[in-house]
C-alpha cells in the first residue's frame, strides 16, 4: 500500500518536473504617446536623396518613445548538467497602426527584426547565433540611464538628418554569433562575430550581396566585436571595439562622401549614488575616405517626487568629416530630458523633451539653399506597459 502511494506521488510529480526542464515566456512592451513637434523637426534635413523638404509643426501619436514597442518570446530548456538551450525571437510594432517595424533589419520582409537566436548556456557562459545586440550595446547601455529610451538616447539621435550617424553605430548585426562570459568580480566580456555573406571575394568587379549588413554598416563584409563591463557597487566602467571588413563596389551608407564604416570604439563610466546617479561617455566612428565622427555622451538621473527625472546631453563632432547626410562639417548638440512616475511595476506614464541644436553644423550647398540652420524640438506624453 506505502508503495502504491508513493509511486502515485512520484507520477503525480512527473509533469511538474517536466515544466521546471522547459519553459517559454510571452513577453513585450507597448508603449504610444502623443507628440507634438515643430517646423524643424518635420523638415527633411539629409540631402542623400533629392531635394530637402520643409515641414510645419504638428502633433501626432507616436510609438515607441520610451520604449521600442515589441512582443517576443523566449524560452529555455535544462539539458541536464548544468547546460541550458535558450532562445530569443522578438519583433517590433507601432501601437497607433498596429503594423510590425522591419526597418531595423537589413532584410526588408523580416519579422523579428529586433532579435531572433538561438544558443546554448553553462557555467562558462552563454553562446548564441542570429540577429542580436552588439558587444559595444551591452556595454553601454548600463551608463545611458535611460536604457536607450526617450529622446536622443545614447542609442541613436531623434530625427531626420544625421543619415547613418549614431553613437554607437548598428546596435544590432544579422549572421552573428556572439559569447557573452559568466561574471567574474564584476566583469563581463562580450564578443561577436558577424558574416557580411557577400557571394564574392572584395577583388571582382561585381558583387551580389545575399544577405549582409551593408544596410547598417555600409561595406556588406564581416565585422567582429569585442567590450566589456566592469560593476562594482555603484561604479560602473565599459568600452568597446567594432572593426566592418567592408567589400568593395557595394553601395556605401555614405552617399555624399564616398565612404563606409570602417571601425568605432567606444568607452563610458557611470557612478549611481542611490537616488542619484551621473555617467560619461566618448565614441568614435571612422569612415573610409571621409574622416572620423566623435560623440560626447552624458547622462543622469534623480529619483523625486515619486518618480525619476532623466537627463541625456550627447556633443556631436563631424569637423573632420566630409559628407553627414546634408552636412560637410560642424558640430551640433542634443538634449533629451524626461520624467518618468510608475503607476504600477508593470505601467508608468512620462513626460519627454528633446531639442537638436544644428545652427553649428556646416550644411551642403544643395541643404543651404532649402534649409539654412535649423532647431528640431519635441515634446511628449506618454504611456508605456511592460507584460
């Protein structure tokens, strides 16, 4: 009779043991707000294809400000002593249309263009194989206290105008396996390598791109990674390099210079004092045949009233650069400042403010003669919920 009990009580456990090996999340975030922008910001200010436009101010409902809106799934399955099989496919929407975002891919049709691997994970860390975050995301993303959100974010500048310029370059690469190691006192590594997939060496005439990175990095060849992080309290140090073996005769992201991404480095700090916390940081992308374009990246945060205001500051320099879009040279300044209250864990609503400041910039003479200087300013209220 013991027996009986106990061999029911160990069936009855089997299928409970089963999920604890395997499980899948459904997870996402939607976030709309309602925006309102003025003449600057609607005017079309990269001169890459045909002739600027000007705008007028208008408000909108936006997607996406404080958080790119997404849903995804991730699972993980124990393969018993101690590995793991682990995955990731999550896509991008627009909450106002419902329409799923396939731009941040270099493939048009893509659906889960935001991340989608596969991989395997231990005790000596975790390697995985797709479309994923770059080695210099991860390791700035801890100082950007934003975590990428709002307005010119340490990810990526608002508006029309820089053409490929980011901070940072492509935050994300198609065809790439990456390793990310355990943490070891506070030190994580993080490598990648992504393959260009070009169907010919760089020295024929012709090539047919099948599948590279050229839209985000502008040679269609391979490009390896590699940063680091190191935290320790409430410090925090990491840097990076990128290096884009770029092909020859596939069309650059640099139409006005000639030029594709070559190489970007990166390094930042944070200090977080509790309630409050500031952080620094310095990047620089150098292109083939047009010079370098440096970024001074600044960030803070203050916990009050029940809520957290946010400060980004970034300093563009394109002086050494011959061909940003519609500029030839220059320097311009951008400001995202942000408060944010919970409503919930899961829900928080927002307050966000962004101004471009681009009367230093030397534009070309084809932007001079529709545009002139120009001051793009933004400001939104919004919503965002986490499930």
């Amino acid at each position: 009779m013991k027996k009986s009990l106990l061999a029911l009580a160990v069936a009855a456990a089997l299928p409970a043991v089963a999920q604890a090996q395997s499980s899948v999340t459904l997870y996402g975030i939607l976030d709309a707000s309602l925006e309102y922008s003025n003449a600057d910001a609607n005017t079309a200010i990269s001169v890459i294809n045909g002739t600027p436009t000007v705008g007028d101010s208008t408000f909108r409902l936006n997607s996406g400000l404080g958080s790119g809106s997404r849903f995804g799934v991730r699972g993980v399955e124990d393969l018993g002593g101690g590995l793991k099989a682990i995955f990731t496919l999550e896509a991008g929407l627009n909450v106002d249309t419902g329409q799923t975002i396939t731009s941040g891919s270099t493939q048009a049709n893509a659906f889960w263009a935001r991340q989608s691997w596969v991989g395997l994970q231990g005790g000596w860390g975790q390697f995985t194989a797709g479309r994923q975050y770059t080695p210099i995301f991860w390791a700035l993303i801890p100082a950007d206290f934003t975590g990428y959100g709002w307005y010119n974010n340490w990810g990526g500048y608002t508006g029309t105008g820089f053409g490929p310029i980011t901070p940072q370059g492509p935050v994300r690469l198609d065809n790439s396996l990456a390793y990310k190691s355990p943490t070891f006192g506070g030190l994580t590594v993080y490598a990648m390598y992504a393959f260009g997939e070009t169907s010919c060496s760089t020295s024929e005439a012709t090539c047919t791109q099948v599948g590279a990175n050229s839209a985000a990095v502008g040679g269609g060849g391979d490009i390896w990674g590699l940063a680091a992080g190191w935290q320790w309290g409430g410090l925090y140090v990491g840097g990076g390099y990128h290096q884009i073996q770029s092909t020859r005769n596939l069309t650059p992201i640099q139409n006005g210079g000639g030029g594709s991404l070559d190489s970007i480095w990166a390094i930042a700090g944070s200090y977080s004092f509790g309630a409050f916390g500031v952080s620094l940081g310095y990047t620089g992308l150098s292109f083939s045949n047009t010079g370098e374009v440096t970024n001074i990246l600044a960030s803070a945060f203050w916990n009050i009233l029940g809520g957290t205001f946010y400060l980004n500051y970034s300093y563009l320099d394109v002086s050494g650069f011959r061909g940003v879009g519609g500029y030839v040279g220059g320097n311009g300044n951008q400001v995202g400042l942000t408060y944010a209250r919970p409503l919930s864990k899961r829900t928080d609503w927002y307050v966000a403010y962004g101004y471009n400041e681009l009367s230093a910039l030397t534009p070309t003479a084809a932007a001079n003669t529709a545009i002139g200087d120009l001051n793009p300013m933004r400001i939104a209220v919004g919503l965002r919920h986490r499930f």
